[in-house]
C-alpha cells in the first residue's frame, strides 16, 4: 500500500468517526488470489474469502491495516493448504465458484450474494449496507428473503424460531428467567437461516459482546455484529440441516463419550452437608430401590468457599466416604468456582499469585471480586500455564475419588453482575481485555479441567458447566442454569435443551424440578418425565426450599417416579449408543422434529417444539402441565408404535393421546430398533448379559449399537464394539441379520432377546438353520435361552436365543 492511499484511508476513517457516522467497507481496489483464499483491498479495510471446503466460506473483514494474529478460541479445524475453487472476474464483478456454491463478489461497492449450483439466492449483503464499522463496532446487513426464517444462538429461553427478534450474546447470570430474557449464561453466536426447505448457517467468530436482529422492527434486513472486533465468519450450506450442523461440529469440535454412568440418574441439592447426610441419602436410594448414579456436592463441602478444599468438620475423610459411596455404585461430583479467596494464608492464593496466574488492572494490581468466599481473585485461564496449574489443583481432588467437576459461576459472575471491562487477560500471550474475554471464560476453564483430567487419568470423568461459547462441546456436559419450579420453565427446558442441541451441544438438560421454588407432585412427576429423555438427566434443588428427592413428595410419587428413572436406565443402551453417532457427526442425542423431518412442514410449526426426537428412532412427547392428562402432538410420515399402550398410529397426523400421570407418551418409528437392558440400581451394578431389542419393522431398515468399556478412553484406539442389525421383511417372511462390524471390545451379552411388533403369528422361527422352539406366554422364563412364543395381546412376537456373534434369523408367516 503506498503512502498516499494510507494517507487517504487514515483521513477517510477519521472523518468517518469524527461525524460519528457507520464506514463501510466501500469498494474493491484490488486482489490477489492464493490456493486456498482470495485477498481484497477495499476503501477502507480489507476483506478475504477463504474456502475450507465445497460449503464452508470464511468471510473476515477488517478496518485495520492487517487482520488480528489472535487464535479462535472455538475453531480448531485446520484451514486446508489448497482449495479446489475457480475465480473470474468480470467488470462488475468477482465470480468465485465451489464445488456447490456459486459466489458474486459486486466490486462497487463490495458485497456478497451467495448461490446453489442451479442459481438459486441462498444469502446476500444488503445492496445499501453490507459490512460496516461504527467506531469500534463491526455490523453486517443481510438481505431479507422472503420466506426466510431463523434458528439457533444456542441458550436462548424463547421459542425455537428466532425469526422478527433481537438478542443480545453475553454470558450472563439471570436465575429465574423468563422467556423474554436474552443475555444468558452460554453464547453461541451461530444461526441457521431456512427457506425454500433449503438451510444455511452462519458462525460469527467475535467473543465480544455481539447482538443479532432477525428482522425486529424492520422488514428489510438482518444483521448481526459486535461492540468490538472483527467482522468473521462462516458461511456453511446445507442444504440439509443436518448437514449444516455437522460442517459447524467440524469447526468448533465434537463432544467426546462421557462415562456411561453419566447417562444415569443424577441427584443434586445446594447443598448436601455433612457426611452423614450424604450417606444417609445414599442408603435412602439403595433401600427404596431407585437407581442413580451420582450424587454432587455444592459450595457447602468447601472450607469457607476456597476451591480445592474440604471443611474437615462437615467431612472429615472425604477418601473414605468417595470409596465407601463408591462401593456401592456413587459417583461424587464436586462443584467448583473460579473465585479463589483473597486469603494469602491459603495455598491457592499464594501460590496463584506467586506464579502471576490472576486476572489483573492495567496498571498491574490483582482484581478482586466478591462472590461466595467473599473477595476473590480470578484465574486467568487465557494463559497456558494457569490452565496447567488449574489441572495440577484439581488433581489433589481427583486422588479424593471424585468423579468430575461441576463449573459453576463461571460466566465469570461475581455480586454486582460482571469484572470492570478494564481488566486484563493474558490472551495466549496477545493480551486482551474483559470485553474480549468475558465471554470465553468459562470455555477456558473447561478447557483447563478436560487437560488436567487428560493429564491425571486414564480413565474418562464428568465435567458439567453453566456458562460456555461455541466449542464447549469438546469438553464439557451444559445445564441451563437456575431455573423456577413451574410449568414456564418446564416448557424452557424442553426447548432450551433442544436449541442448545441444535448448537452442536449435545450433552445437556436442565435442574429437573426446577432449582428455585416448589414444585407440586404433578409438576414434578411430568418434570422428570422430561428429564428420563433428555441427555443429562439431573435433578437440582436450592437452598431453603423443600427437598425434591424421589421420595420427598410422597409414596405415590415416589412410585410413579421410580418407574420414571427405571425407564431411563432401561433405554441406556439406546442413549449411550446414539450418543456416539453424537461424537462423529456432531448431530444432537436429543433433536428439534425440524432437525429430523426437515421436509416436513408441520414439524415446522411452532406446537411441535414441545416434542422431540431421541436420535432417529424415538418420538417423545412429554406432557408440559402439571393439569394435563392429555397431549397434542404430532407423527410425521410412517407408522409409529406407542411404547406405553401398545398402539400404532399413522404418520402424517396431529392427534391426542391420553397420558395420564404415570405415563410419557413416546414412540417407536417404523423400521426403528430400541436396544434397552433390565433395570440396574446403578451402571455396572451386573454384567448386562441380556439385550433386548424392540423392533418395529419396515420393508427394509437397519441399525448399528454401539459399545464399549464404558469408562476407559481405549474406545480412542479401537477397543469398541459395533453390533448392526438389518431387518427386511416381506409378505410371507421376516428376516433379521446380525452382523459384527467391530470387534475391539467383547461386552457381557450372552443373550438376545428381539421384541419385534407384529399382529401375524409366525409358523416357524429360524436362527441359522436351527428352528426355534415355541412355548406359551405363560410359559415363558428367563432360564429358557432359545424359544419365540406370540404375544396376541400385546401384538408381539418374541424370540430369545444365544448371541452366537453373526447370524441371521427368519421368521416364517
């Protein structure tokens, strides 16, 4: 750039600023094309297109002389050293083309309008607008299509459609939320736009504080932008969402297998103290016979607040009470803050700031914030070596027993809402300040608890966080934060949950029962129903309300609720194998009806929302009011079995089904595979020797279970088992193939035990060439290892035999 042109460029931007007016990027002056890129000057910035793959773009402006050298926090996809595009130029234009898409880069002035293959509009800058830098803000204008409607941003409380709004990315503390609060506690500044059945999404790597209009008070654009910082991101076609999420998941990362005990029954209060009532409530759980798997402990098992602690009053051994809980199949979950008390009398403190490890002012003293321990120094978790000493802390509490960590209060919130904005970071050795930062945090101090648990085990834990950004996925389960016993939010937790999902979050849930307020025995009962389907099934409860235990509501409830929580680990085998499609393809465990049926427009409409789907075969439905014994819902195209009643329905229909108290109504589809166990009082609890697969079947469908130790990161290296069922029916035959696909772990199975729906009673059943005997119903026992016998009543044929590893069984009409 000579020095004139720098000279033009210092004189237009601040006039610009001085008249306090928005600079646009204005027009092309030249470009460079490079294998993977192409470079353009512009008026006033610079701007490059860059092309990771046929439908992924990155589009990055910038006002400066050169882009920043900052790292992503949530990218970690590598940018490809060649890119397979073509570029034209043309005298108005630029015309770069992909593998899919087609890209019109107008010269005067600079904007982008993005197309399919046969020319179709999928996205364009408002011919006005486009990018522009207002001060230290950066917006970018989008046309609005017609027709167009919006999805995403993760954490929101409203509806699942964001179309006609305006929202607000800050992580932020709300407890009690309503549907009309925007800064939550996790931001994810990603979108789908939908039209036409076709999806784009749009990934804005800024971590400031970035807003987003969907067209709130105006008919003529979108737009979405940042108080500070480049204007980044990624344009990503589907046309299938589906597509489009996985392509997001290669970006920001996938979850990886959690244990399996974490797919069980979760139990939480603020807080369980002293040791005796954690026994206590240990033994309630084995002597009533309702399984769970974990139990946490809240700021009350710390001395005074500090991290990394125990109160030796409350719990004098906390080994031997690990162990002890241990042996009969509890996990501990310790919470932990990242607030370190300003005592320099305490380990933490001295040595964090002996080793320079704390967020400071500019002019170099310790910020302080209070929070629980009362004044508190911050971790800064920017910096390499605070997240190595972070895991190195962590590890005392690891030798403990617990289990994983809970990371709370980390959006980071301290009393009185968030740090100066001044305060300092280390930025991975860029430096930056809390604008920059805020919104990270939490994702660093995850980051920090997955490399110290990597580094201080071999054996997978748990980790669960409040507060996040795009990529937190990698390292960390989410909850939706302190929630209200009623029935608003048990509709945002149905909903919440599923748009986090939509993120590329996978593992989450909310406080089942809600953790502020009452619940009534109604309200809670349809609450766990919720919670038995969602991916992280945890109930919560805050201090100073009535217990929300299993048991706390009474003996019909407690009964009611047992049978809930036996479902869950019924259909573990189901979850826990659906969750791994989760860690390859970055598609939720629990999905949005749009996400599965996107070219059915009823799974559009906004009622459907208050259902899902469990991957791709499990329809639920859960009741969302205490008062309801009835739920509308909708089946989309095929044949949907009724797990509860038994009843099949046709697709393509709303309907109201009864559902009493004691029942959730969900469904199998046709051609789906239900792989479920018997109930255990914990994971691991017995060798599960038996699964049971139910089997709705179509003219043709198959399905891969997968499995492996459950606890070790061998699955890393292959040690995993990969079971696939293809079942083929014809008029006169039913066929079942079994087949090994991988073979690198053995599980306990010796039996099969096929449920398969159906109102045709066989003549003869076959494994192999072996026939099978036939026995009545009543004659039927679990000692019995190779027999089928039809179930009139509930429409059912069932067969058990050995697992003999690959076989096929026919089953003859």
């Amino acid at each position: 750039m000579s020095r004139i042109s720098a000279l033009f460029l210092f004189v237009f931007i601040f006039s610009a600023l001085l008249l306090g007016e928005p600079m646009f990027v204005g027009n092309i002056v030249s470009h460079q094309p490079f294998p993977n890129r192409v470079e353009f000057r512009l008026d006033n910035g610079k701007f490059t297109v860059y092309v990771l793959s046929g439908n992924v773009l990155r589009l990055r402006y910038t006002n400066s002389e050169s882009f920043s050298e900052s790292p992503s926090y949530a990218v970690i996809a590598e940018m490809p050293d060649k890119s397979d595009f073509v570029l034209k130029e043309e005298p108005n234009r630029f015309v770069l083309s992909t593998g899919e898409l087609i890209v019109h880069i107008a010269k005067k002035p600079c904007r982008i309008s993005i197309f399919d293959k046969e020319m179709n509009l999928l996205n364009a800058d408002d011919a006005s607008f486009g990018v522009c830098f207002d001060n230290d803000e950066v917006r970018c204008y989008k046309k609005r299509l017609d027709g167009e409607n919006f999805y995403g941003l993760g954490e929101k409380s409203d509806g699942l459609r964001k179309t006609g709004n305006e929202y607000t990315l800050w992580n932020t503390d709300f407890p009690g939320y309503t549907e009309r609060t925007d800064e939550l506690y996790v931001s994810i500044p990603f979108f789908y736009g939908v039209r036409n059945g076709k999806a784009y999404g749009i990934f804005f790597d800024n971590t400031y504080r970035s807003h987003f209009n969907f067209g709130a008070s105006n008919n003529r654009f979108y737009s979405f932008g940042a108080d500070h910082g480049e204007m980044d991101y990624y344009f990503i076609y589907g046309p299938e969402m589906k597509r489009v999420l996985s392509s997001y998941s290669e970006l920001t990362g996938k979850a990886e297998m959690p244990p399996k005990w974490a797919f069980g029954y979760q139990q939480c209060r603020w807080s369980y103290y002293p040791e005796s009532t954690v026994r206590a409530l240990a033994d309630n759980f084995r002597k009533k016979q309702i399984p769970c798997d974990v139990i946490y402990l809240d700021i009350h098992y710390m001395d005074g607040y500090r991290v990394f602690t125990w109160d030796k009053n409350r719990f004098p051994d906390p080994p031997k009470l690990i162990a002890d809980l241990k042996m009969n199949g509890f996990k501990v979950i310790p919470i932990i803050d990242p607030g370190v008390k300003a005592d320099t009398t305490y380990f933490a403190a001295k040595e964090g700031i002996a080793k320079d490890l704390f967020v400071k002012y500019p002019d170099g003293e310790l910020y302080q914030g209070e929070v629980w321990p009362s004044w508190a120094f911050f971790p800064d978790f920017t910096k390499k070596e605070t997240r190595d000493w972070w895991g190195e802390k962590l590890s005392a509490l690891m030798k403990d027993g617990v289990a994983g960590f809970w990371n709370d209060m980390n959006e980071p919130a301290v009393w009185g809402s968030h740090f100066p904005d001044i305060v300092r970071f280390n930025g991975n050795g860029r430096g930056a300040d809390h604008k920059k930062i805020h919104n990270v945090y939490a994702l660093e101090m995850a980051k920090a608890t997955r490399t110290g648990l990597r580094r201080f085990s071999d054996q997978r834990h748990f980790i669960l966080t409040r507060a996040g950004f795009s990529g937190i996925q990698r390292y960390s389960a989410v909850w939706t934060g302190d929630n209200l016993s009623n029935e608003d939010h048990l509709r945002y937790a149905c909903v919440m949950s599923q748009n986090l999902g939509l993120n590329g979050v996978p593992l989450v849930g909310a406080d089942v029962g809600g953790f502020m307020g009452e619940a009534s025995q109604r309200l809670y009962v349809r609450w766990m129903q919720l919670g038995a389907f969602t991916p992280l099934f945890r109930q919560h409860s805050a201090y100073g309300t009535k217990a929300k235990e299993p048991w706390a509501f009474g003996e019909d409830v407690e009964n009611t609720v047992r049978e809930i929580i036996n479902l869950r680990y019924r259909i573990l085998p189901y979850l826990y194998s659906e969750f791994h499609q989760a860690t390859q393809t970055g598609l939720p465990l629990m999905r949005s009806m749009f996400l599965e049926f996107q070219n059915d427009p009823e799974c559009w409409n906004d009622q459907a929302q208050f259902q899902f789907m469990v991957g791709e075969n499990l329809l639920v439905a859960p009741v969302l009011s205490e008062s309801d014994n009835a739920k509308r819902l909708y089946l989309p195209e095929g044949r949907w079995y009724e797990m509860n009643t038994g009843k099949i329905y046709p697709g393509n229909q709303w309907l109201t089904v009864e559902a009493p108290l004691e029942r959730v109504p969900f469904f199998l589809k046709s051609g789906g595979i239900l792989p479920m166990q018997e109930v255990q009082q914990f994971v691991g609890e017995k060798p599960v020797e038996t699964t049971i697969l139910t089997i709705f079947p179509s003219a043709k469908s198959s399905y891969s279970l997968y499995e492996d130790d459950g606890n070790s990161y061998e699955y890393e290296i292959g040690r995993y088992s990969v079971v696939n069922f293809t079942i083929e029916e014809k008029s006169d035959a039913l066929a079942i193939v079994v087949k090994k696909e991988q073979t690198g772990f053995t599980p306990d199975r010796k039996n099969y035990r096929f449920r398969i729906i159906s109102d045709k009673k066989p003549i003869k059943v076959f494994v192999g060439a072996k026939e099978l005997p036939t026995i009545k119903p009543s004659e039927t026992s679990a000692k019995i290892r190779e027999c089928w016998t039809f179930l009139s009543n509930e429409k059912m044929i069932e067969v058990r035999t050995p697992d003999a590893g690959n076989f096929t069984m026919t089953i003859r009409y």
